[in-house]
C-alpha cells in the first residue's frame, strides 16, 4: 500500500477521517467515580500487558507519519498515573505530522496532582487540559469521587491555568438527583476564571447496571436549568468534529461573558463528525467509545510486524467502523470494558 498521509488514511465507510488519537496511557485511577467504575475499584491490568513507553510512541509515531493524524490527547484511568508522561510527551513533540507542524498534545484528567506537574507537561508540549469537576461541594464530590479531593482537584486546575494551559476544559458529568442543582454555579465558577465548561450527560460506561435511560440528565434538562440564570445564544462558531454543542453566554452584571457546551452523547450523538481513533492501555485499537469489538495491535507489534504492516491493520479497522453508537437501538449492548479500560 502506498501511504499518504495528507488524503487521510484513516477514512472509514462513510467518509470520517479520524485526525485524532486519544491514547489511553493506563486503566489505573486515584477516584472511584460512581459513573465510571464499582466502590471497590477494578482489577488493573497486568504491567507485561501495558505498552510500554517505547512502543507508544511508536504506534504514535505510525499514526502521525503514515496515517494522517495531527492531533494526540492523553487518557487514563488517570494519565498523571503514568510517571513518564512528560517524557513521552516530550519526545512526541519532536515529531511531525504531514502538514510539518507539531502535533497539538492535551491531557484529559482529573486534576489530582496536576499542580505539581502542570509546569513540567507545558514545557513537554501538553498545552490544552480537559479536567473532570463534577461538583464544587466537598461531600458531594466525595461522594460521586468517592475520594474527598476536591481541595486537590482545584488546585490541579488553577495550577493548569497559572502555567498557561489553554483552553482549559471542565468537564462536569450531569446527573439526575445528584447534582443537578449545580450546573448553575459550576458555569458561574468556569465563567469567572475563563474556564470553558462541558456537561457530559452520563453515558453506560460505568458499572454494570449502573445506568438508565430514564434517569438521564439530557441535554435539554440542562439548558432548561441554565436559562433560568443565564442569558443563552447558539454559538456561531463551527462546531466542526467537536463533542461539544456551544452556546455563548451574555455578560451580566453577577457574570463575565463566555460559553458553555453540552456533549449529548446520548440524546444527541455527534458521530456524523466523528474523527478520533483511540489506543488502550493494553495496545487494542477502538474506532469508537462503544465499538463491540477491538484490534489488536499489541500482539502484532511484539511480533515484529513492520510499521507498514501495523498501519494497515489500523486502516483496516477504521474503514470498519460503525455508524454510530447505536445507544438508541433496542439491541443496544454497552461495552464490556469501563470507560476507565478505555480513555476518554
């Protein structure tokens, strides 16, 4: 196969190209979010089925020379877990993408420790931050971290912003009867610090039997409960591939301007404009959050497949994936691995 990254070798059936690579660097986290994983924790994988930080970047490194991608975001579990993190970042921003450029690095986290580290990853090349907050009162966060880290979590994230991080994403999953009656003062904080908040509605990717439809804090739900305090507009930015659906919000005197963004993933899926491609910890390659099945790239690799053959089993995959999720299918099955065993 003759590889030209720049037509976008990663292109499925219905014409997505995926540009982005979320690379899940562990399973391991220091929460135990209700939405995400059981009270007792999970079992890690063992360190012999973990990449290794050599043939991360290698596969990085595949996906940026021979298959078109320009983006790479660090997941977990919880990617800070990972004590090389800065190193390989530091090495990916040496490398190039077909356009000649750096490839844009971020992290999606939740914050814990990130104020001993955040100076450390900017100078590796990580400049933009997703970080989970899910409530700005102590017990409630301790009870849906099941951690009592919230002191911890905001210093992660004001830490992020001293150091020049930006944007800085607060993603807040919404939930019915936990903490619904905060969406209003989570986007009164974000808006006062010049933070960008996205509300997540909860998806099944947590617990077995963990979720349910009707308990679901929609995207309507949401802007229902913000509209009675703030001044809302559809934003006029182009959405492009982003989860995110924006609304500006109109400066008031209790509040600067900013925006605020909604990823319904469920009542109002975004797959149409879909361009990620993921890695797990353990090396299998998901084409998308809910895929019912993987690829294995690990195996291959320890094998001593070359890059060509790596990147064309991840074209193979990627011409393969599904539609959609599928969530609104009554024969719709969550994925057997946690969104923790996944990456964000």
């Amino acid at each position: 196969m003759r590889f030209d990254p720049r037509k976008g070798m990663l292109r499925d059936r219905y014409g997505r190209v995926a540009r982005d690579v979320r690379v899940s660097l562990t399973d391991r986290c220091n929460l135990r979010c209700a939405y995400c994983m059981p009270a007792e924790g999970l079992e890690w994988l063992p360190t012999e089925n973990t990449l290794t930080d050599e043939e991360i970047l290698r596969l990085i490194r595949i996906s940026l020379d021979l298959l078109g991608v320009e983006e790479i975001r660090f997941t977990g579990g919880e990617p800070l877990l990972r004590r090389s993190l800065e190193s390989i970042a530091a090495s990916c921003k040496e490398m190039r993408t077909h356009l000649g450029t750096t490839p844009s690095m971020a992290i999606t986290t939740n914050g814990l420790g990130l104020d001993k580290r955040a100076k450390g990853l900017v100078e590796a090349g990580i400049t933009r931050a997703n970080i989970s907050l899910d409530s700005l009162n102590k017990e409630r966060y301790a009870q849906i971290a099941r951690r009592d880290r919230l002191p911890d979590a905001l210093r992660g994230i004001e830490a992020a912003s001293d150091v020049g991080m930006s944007p800085i994403k607060i993603n807040a999953v919404a939930m019915k009867g936990i903490n619904e009656d905060e969406v209003g003062d989570l986007l009164a904080f974000c808006l006062d610090h010049g933070y960008h908040l996205r509300f997540i509605e909860q998806m099944p990717l947590g617990p077995a039997h963990g979720w349910r439809r009707d308990q679901l804090l929609t995207q309507e739900d949401i802007l229902t409960r913000l509209s009675e305090r703030f001044e809302l507009t559809p934003s006029s930015e182009p959405r492009g591939a982003a989860p995110a659906e924006l609304w500006d919000v109109v400066e008031s005197d209790d509040h600067p301007a900013g925006d605020v963004g909604v990823i319904a993933s469920v009542t109002n899926p975004f797959c149409d404009a879909c361009d990620r491609t993921r890695l797990t910890a353990d090396g299998q390659l998901r084409t998308c959050l809910f895929a019912d099945k993987e690829t294995d790239l690990r195996t291959p690799m320890r094998d001593g497949a070359t890059d060509e053959e790596i990147a064309e089993i991840w074209i193979g995959a990627t011409f393969e994936k599904q539609a959609g999720h599928g969530m609104s299918r009554p024969d719709f099955k969550a994925p057997e691995r946690t969104m923790s065993r996944i990456g964000g």
